[in-house]
C-alpha cells in the first residue's frame, strides 16, 4: 500500500476529487495548507503599505491506495492538478506498513 500525499492549488481541488472518484477511489482526506516554494509569495499593497505574503494558500490532500491503485491515482492527480503554472504543487509517495479500520477491525487493503 502506498500513501499519496499532493499539494495543490485550492481552485483545482473539485477536479482533483472528480478525477481520483473517476478511477475507483472513494476516500481522501482534505487538509489547509501554507507554503511556497519556487513561486517565493508575492507583495500586496494594503492602506498604502506594501508587504509580502511568504506563505500561500494551498491544499494537502491525502490518500491511501493499493500498490495496483498507484499509477492511476497519481496520472489523475497530476492530470486534475495540472495548470502549467508556477506553484501547481508537488506529489509525495511513500510506504504504508498496515491500515486498520477502527469500526470493523479490518486490515490491510480491505481497510482501505
């Protein structure tokens, strides 16, 4: 099992949600998120003062999937995501050891 973690402009999140439930995924969680990377923030002028925005609104969303899952999990997301834009977000992939329902007690890609 693997767990994806994505990073992505908020605006694109419906289209991340409808393209993952497009290739069979049911769950994910949803998390506010700041950052920045290479985009670096940008200034805004308020009353006359201008000043810098470090950090900008992003989403984390997060999902655990089977090893069979992981392509085409990852194709829609980069697909949904995509705006060819400075800061359309970073995927991470990294190993799931055991998942466990807590209401049924089931494990591994059953819990899923």
């Amino acid at each position: 099992m693997k767990k994806i973690e994505a990073i992505i402009k908020p605006f694109k999140l419906d289209e991340v949600k409808e393209a993952l439930h497009a290739v069979g995924l049911q769950g994910m969680t949803v998390l506010e998120a700041k950052g920045f990377g290479r985009q670096r923030g940008h200034t805004e002028l308020y009353r006359g003062a201008e000043y810098i925005v470090d950090f900008l609104p992003k989403l984390k969303i997060e999902v655990v999937v089977s090893d069979a899952q992981l392509e085409a999990a990852l194709s829609a997301i980069t697909k949904a995501a995509h705006t060819g834009k400075i800061g359309d977000g970073k995927i991470f992939v990294s190993e799931i050891t055991e998942v466990i329902r807590i209401r049924t007690g089931e494990t591994g890609d059953q819990a899923i």
